[in-house]
C-alpha cells in the first residue's frame, strides 16, 4: 500500500532499445511489502527479496527494441 493514500498500486517499467551495445548489464532486485509489526513503532516497509535466482547468460531481446 501506498504511504500516501493507503492504496495499492501496480508499478510497470518499459524500456526500449534503438541500438545495442555489445554487453548489457541488467541488474534485477526484487522487493516485495513488509507489513507493521506488533511492536511499538513499526512502520510497514519496502524489503530486498535475496534469494538467488539463476538466469542464462544469454537472453533474446529483440521484443523490446524499438
């Protein structure tokens, strides 16, 4: 939920290519919304998923050229 109107919101990202380097570096982080605790104080809050997720090496991005 948002800290501003107490909603939830779906976030999307897109991203076009016009050229192509030879290496792309993609970093991907994932969160996810940790809710208060029953302590005194606690605030809901974003929080870093670290499972590790093992990608190939090679990935086809010809969709999101432009």
């Amino acid at each position: 939920k948002s800290h501003v109107d107490d909603l939830n919101h779906k976030y999307e990202k897109t991203t076009r290519f016009n050229t192509l380097p030879p290496y792309l570096i993609v970093q991907m982080v994932r969160f996810f919304w940790k809710e208060a605790s029953d302590l005194p104080h606690s605030k809901p809050t974003a929080a870093k998923i670290c499972k590790s997720i093992d990608f190939s090496h090679k990935i086809d991005i010809f969709d999101f050229c432009s």
